[in-house]
C-alpha cells in the first residue's frame, strides 16, 4: 500500500492543539511533472493543428506574404483598392494613427489572400488526389498524362509533412452507380451458380435496380455530400459494434514474432524493449512526426486510424458496444498467472527507459502473491458473449475498487500479457508454429483483455505477438506498429550509435537490455479486485464459452520456403494475384467446388476510408482452375488462362481501391433500407451469402527500418485470424521478403470437410503446380 499512500499529495489532521498539515514533496513533484508533460503536449498539438489546417503551405508563408504585400503597398500597389477602402473605414472602429490604419489594412488584406491561397491550393491538390487512372496502366509503364499529374501532386502536396497533414486534400469516396454495382456483382457469381439459380439472381436484382434502389441511392449520395465517409462510421458500428457474440476468434485478429531471430531469452528484457519501442511509436503519433504512408513516395494515404492505436479500449453495451478513446495514458495495465498490475511508464517528467522499464517487469515476475476470487479468469468476461459482460460490467465493476481497477485496464496505453509459457519456431515441428500462432489468436480464453485495442504478448523464453481487436482499424494499422517495434527492438534500442547496431540485437551478452539506470523507477501496482460469488458464476460461464470456441479453432501456420515473390515476378505476374489462383486452385481440389471468395483491400486513397473486398472467386479464376485439372490442356494454355485470370483480379482489386467495389455499397444500401423500413430480397440474399473462403494479405515495410535485402531473417512471421464460415477456411499471408510466404489457415474442427493442415498441402501443391507452368 506505499503507492496508495504516497499517491496523497496533502494531508491535515485536527488537534486540540490545532490543525497539523503533511505536505507529500514527491507526489507535489509527481503532479508538478503531470501537469507540465500535459500542457507540453497540448501546446505540440496546437502547433501541429495550425500546421495542418494551412498544409501544403507552412505558417512562415504568412509572414512572407505580409511582407510581399507592405513592401508593394508603400510602392503604390493597391489590388481592387482595398488597402484604402479598409484605411478610409477604419477610423470608424478605430481611432488609430494614419500609419497604423495602413499597416492594419495591409495585414488584414495579406491575411485573406493568404487564406484563400492555401484553400486554393488545397482544392487542386484534392481535384489532383480524385485522379484514378494511374492505378489501371501497366507496371512500368506511367503514360504522359499520369506524369504529368504525378509531377503536379508533388508540386501542390508541400514538403515534409505532418501524419495527419494531408486529411483535409483528400477526396471523398464516391458512391458508385448502382446500376453498375449490380453489373459488377451478377458477373461474380456467376461461376458460382447454375443456370437456373442464376437467373433468379439476375431477376432478382433487376427487380431492385428498377424498384427501390434509386431511393435508397439518393439517400446514400445525401450522406456521402455530409459525412466524411459514406461507409466507415457503419461498417464499424453494424459490422463490428453492434455484433453480441464473442470477439475472441470471431474478430480479434493476431501477430507473430520475427520467428527466424532470437535477440533474447530472457522475458522482462524482451518485454521491455517491446514495450518501450511501442511508446517511442506512440510518441511519434501524439507529435506526428510520423511520415504517412505515401504510395509510389508521392500518392497520400489517410491516417486516421492511427488516433486510436493507443489508450482505447472497447466497452461493451446490451445492445450495442462503443470504441471510447483517452486523450493520454501514463501506464501500461500487465497480466502475469492471474494477476493485474498497473505499471507507469512516465515517471518524473520522463519517459522511462527500457533499461528501467526491464526493473519494473522483473518485480512482477517474481512476485509470487496469488489472484484473489475471480481474478484470473476476469478477462472470460471480455471473451464471450457480450451482453453477459455488458450486464456485469454495470453491477459489479461500476463502483468501488472495482471500476478502479477496470479504469486502470481501460484507461492504460496497451495491455501486456507476461505468459508463463514458452512458444517458439521449430524447424522440424511444423505444429510448433501452430501452437504460437494459436497461444496469440486465442490463448487460455482468460488471459488477453480482448477489448483493449492490441494486447502486446511475451512468452516466457522471450518470444513475442499481439492480439488486436479489430472495430478502431484494420490490420496494416498494427502491422506499422509491429513492424516498427521489432526492427527496433532487434536492431537499434539500447545503442548509443545507431550504426553500430546491424546486425547485432539491442541486448548485452548477458541478454539484458542494455544501457544504464538513471533513476530508480516505481514499483508496479497491484490492482484490487472485490469479484463475488455471483460474478464469479458469470466469469466461468463466459470462460465456457470461450473454451468451447477456442477448442473448435483448428489453426495451421505454414512457412512455404520453396520460392517466393522473387520468382512470382519473374512469372511477370504480381505476387498476390499468384497467390490468389494459388488459394482458387488449392480450394476447389479440396472442396470440389468453386466458393464466394473474400480478399480485404484498403480503400485508404480516400477520406476515412478503410477496407472493400476483392471477390477473387471470377469466371476466369474458373476457368484456369478447371484447366490445371484438364490433363488435356497444354501448358500454354494453361498459361494463356492465367494471365487472364491476374488480369481479371488485377482489375477487381484495382476497382476495389477506387471506390468502384461491390460489397460495401450493396451493404450501405441495405443500411438505408432498414433505417427506411423496407425490405429488398436482392440485398437480404447478398448479404447473407457465406464467404468460405475468406483471405486477407498482410502489408509490410511501411517503414525504411526494415531492409529485408541484408536482413531477410527480420521479417515477422505475419499474422491471422478466426475462420469466417462454419464450413470455410479463414487464409492470412505474408510475403516475406524474396523467399518466404507465411500462411496462417483457420477452420472449425466441428465440420469434418475442413482441415487446415490439409488445406497447407493444398497451397504447397497449387504454388508449385504454378510453377512449373514456367521454365524457370
């Protein structure tokens, strides 16, 4: 209790002999550093505020323009007049000197023409940024006109910018035509349906573009002129908020280690540069020093997910669950063998070190103290069903020392799970990374706060991976994030000199971090908890929930090192379109059949935007497939089909990207007819259609940290996610580096069709059987 204690800065008792005041010096301090690091920060982001509502101009531009127009003022330069008609009024308001009356007009015409200079320049750079053609031309072959607007978006987007700089230049998404939304969703399942069943579609969805859908489009087109996004604020609530069964599997997505490096084996040292390279990638955020994603180094992506990276947490509701978001956080809230503890990460004015930090999670590892009632299951909660843990949420965690500690989960950065397993990479195991990737997907269903935005995971030999809840943003958010802290905590934290730093690791020889401890940092704080019997009995029940969910995941990690996008593009072919006729081909020898296909890509050119699906399942998919099972066809052929079919998916992911896509559309529009009341058999059935295989690539070198040409081994094993589909496979991949693809599958041991080792071979077998179409 010395922390609680000392938490008191004043304190008075009453005496006959009068009032005895205690004065606290440290936690004086404490409050004095609080203050001090808040108000540094509110003034970085009023100056990066003002930077950003004048970008791609720099404030300084004021000053120069003020200065441009007194110098031609006192040369007699008077545009439209309106120096003088602002000096004839202004004695009418003012009494004020003839000299200063001209000065005070100067500066009040500079600054209009000032401001009406940046929205000008804005308005061209997002007329410039609403341009699309240039995803659709070949690879390396850039037309004249793409040239020429690349060379003007450069000229227009201004010089270093700030994370959220370019937010306010960029476009709205725009509504498709629903007309041609239909075109684009009857031409993709086709494959899928016999002739017959085909026709009821198309009727179908006649029957609704003559009937309702101008209606409902005219009230989508209202909401895409209001809102910054038209899909993003309800695909979040319907998609994900709104959902009341368990997250855990069904949305969390997770990440695995760098698993072809080692740095250390000890756990708190690996903890703590993890954690300490999360913050540095925090600090960057809060003070945009971090550069956007900028595509071919000129076209901006939006940045907006990134605000809710860190200190966010997910509260669940009976009817609905609601993303809340803490300005700042000063702790990290840690889990270790059933315990809770709060951990500062600021102390005295400073962030701590790594070195320090490493001090404060060793403390925590030796504390041999047991959970009280309830609390080593207490995470169940977040777990299962939702609207148990919303009733429980507001009986028993409302008041006392229980929303205490609830406030100290939610409200910290991030969470840390300290296992007390080990999980690691085995050569000659290939279930070894099965039982990883399956420790971070789901774990014990009781030790991962499974509404805090991510959960950073550290394995007792050192191994590390998040789990990340998915409703604040979508998987290249984290994957920035994780790509930053272990490039960081593999090659540069701990070092003085940077460049002495490849290719050893940020550990000494012993395996500590390195470095030196300044000042004696504060102990972590255990959390309180008063769990009765009741909310225990709600606990298990959750936990049995989760348990029956996570022993139905039946989870394979692959590591295909045959041959990567190295040899892809020496197919002349772009490697995700390899590996999507790849998953067709693998799929239809396992299943016998052809199935609605999902592939998220990101439709960030845009405002707020965030995913859209790419339907890889086409009728040239199709007929490639049935070609590489022909052994009548010859290998051009084979090829010939190919190259269509890259061809075809090439040009869904690009309409996918442009705001040309199929599914979010058709899923607003449905939105539209519930808020409306009205019921379209045409939307009900598309949205009900099972995705059986659902797919999703994870990105990677989003930062210039990671050169995978000299250091191939830094890249991380990628990460996954929970089957979609009862009766499908749920496949994330990675391509890592010139050799290396990770596939992470899921399927549901409950349905004997599926069997995610299986379905590895099937991969294996398809990427090879590609191949060899070529003579390489």
């Amino acid at each position: 209790m010395a922390e609680a204690h000392s938490a008191v800065a004043f304190s008075f008792t009453v005496t006959p002999d009068g009032v005895q005041a205690q004065v606290n010096h440290e936690a004086i301090k404490a409050v004095f550093y609080s203050g001090v690091h808040s108000w540094k920060k509110r003034i970085a982001q009023f100056k990066n505020r003002c930077h950003n509502h004048v970008y791609p101009a720099h404030p300084a531009s004021w000053v120069f323009t003020v200065v441009i127009l007194l110098a031609l003022a006192m040369a007699g330069f008077d545009p439209y007049s309106m120096i003088s008609t602002l000096q004839h009024w202004m004695p009418v308001f003012f009494e004020f000197e003839e000299q200063v009356n001209f000065v005070i007009s100067v500066l009040v015409v500079a600054t209009i023409a000032w401001v009406l200079s940046i929205n000008i320049i804005k308005y061209i750079l997002k007329m410039l940024l609403e341009y699309m053609s240039w995803m659709y031309e070949p690879r390396g072959k850039m037309s004249l006109r793409t040239k020429i607007w690349m060379g003007l978006v450069k000229v227009f987007s201004g010089r270093n910018p700030l994370l959220y700089s370019f937010q306010g230049s960029l476009p709205k998404m725009p509504v498709p035509p629903v007309a041609a939304t239909i075109e684009r969703y009857l031409k993709s399942v086709r494959p899928l349906n016999d002739d017959d069943n085909y026709n009821r579609l198309q009727k179908l969805a006649e029957e609704f573009r003559d009937g309702i859908a101008n209606k409902l489009q005219r009230y989508l087109i209202l909401k895409s002129w209001w809102a910054t996004n038209y899909v993003s604020d309800w695909w979040e609530e319907y998609v994900y908020l709104r959902g009341r069964s368990p997250i855990m599997v069904n949305s969390n997505f997770y990440g695995v280690d760098a698993v072809l490096v080692h740095p250390t084996s000890i756990q708190a040292a690996r903890a703590a540069n993890g954690v300490y390279s999360m913050l540095q990638f925090r600090r960057s955020i809060d003070r945009e020093e971090l550069m956007p994603i900028m595509l071919s180094k000129t076209i901006p992506l939006c940045s907006s997910q990134y605000e809710r990276l860190f200190n966010t947490t997910r509260v669940p509701g009976v009817e609905t669950d609601r993303l809340v978001h803490f300005g700042d956080s000063k702790h990290i809230a840690v889990y270790h063998k059933g315990r809770y503890f709060k951990m500062y990460i600021h102390y005295k004015g400073r962030l701590l070190t790594a070195q320090e930090i490493e001090i404060m999670l060793q403390k925590i590892l030796d504390d041999e103290s047991e959970p009280v009632e309830g609390e080593e299951h207490l995470a169940a909660l977040t777990a299962g069903d939702r609207v148990p843990w919303a009733k429980a949420r507001l009986q028993y965690f409302a008041k006392g020392v229980n929303k205490s500690s609830l406030d100290a989960i939610e409200k910290a950065a991030f969470c840390l799970t300290l296992e007390d397993e080990a999980q690691d990479y085995d050569p000659n195991d290939h279930t070894a990374l099965d039982r990883f990737g399956s420790a971070l997907l789901h774990g014990k269903g009781y030790d991962r706060w499974f509404d805090k935005s991510f959960s950073l995971v550290v394995f007792s030999n050192g191994r590390i991976g998040f789990n990340a809840e998915h409703s604040w943003a979508d998987a290249p958010i984290i994957a920035h994030l994780w790509e930053h802290a272990i490039t960081d905590d593999i090659v540069s934290i701990g070092y003085d000199d940077v460049s002495v730093c490849h290719p050893k690791y940020s550990y000494g020889e012993d395996g500590h971090c390195i470095g030196e401890v300044k000042i004696q940092p504060p102990n972590p704080i255990r959390l309180q908890w008063e769990i009765s019997e009741q909310c225990c009995n709600i606990i298990e029940n959750s936990l049995q929930v989760a348990n029956n969910l996570l022993e139905d995941v039946d989870l394979h990690v692959l590591m295909h090192n045959a041959f990567g996008k190295g040899l892809m593009k020496r197919c002349k072919m772009s490697p995700d379109a390899y590996i999507q006729m790849g998953l067709q081909l693998a799929y239809f020898r396992d299943a016998g059949k052809f199935c609605l296909t999902y592939e998220a890509s990101m439709t960030r050119l845009y405002r707020e935007g965030r995913t859209e699906t790419v339907r890889s399942c086409t009728v040239d998919s199709c007929n490639f497939v049935r070609a590489m099972c022909d052994k009548s066809k010859t290998k051009e052929e084979k090829k010939a089909l190919l190259s269509k079919a890259t061809d075809s998916h090439q040009q869904g992911y690009r309409d996918a990207m442009t705001g040309k896509g199929i599914d979010r559309h058709l899923f607003c529009l449905y939105v539209v007819s519930k808020y409306l009341g009205v019921d379209s058999p045409f939307l009900k059935e598309v949205l009900s259609e099972p995705w059986r295989l659902s797919t999703s690539q994870t990105p990677h070198q989003q930062t210039d940290k990671l050169d995978l040409v000299k250091y191939p081994q830094h890249i991380s094993g990628g990460g996954g996610f929970g089957p979609v589909a009862d009766d499908g496979y749920g496949v994330s991949y990675v391509v890592a580096g010139e050799d290396n693809i990770f596939f992470h599958i899921s399927c549901k041991k409950s349905f004997s069709g599926t069997n995610s080792f299986k379905f590895g071979k099937r991969i294996t077998q398809s990427l090879s059987d590609i191949k060899d179409l070529f003579d390489l």
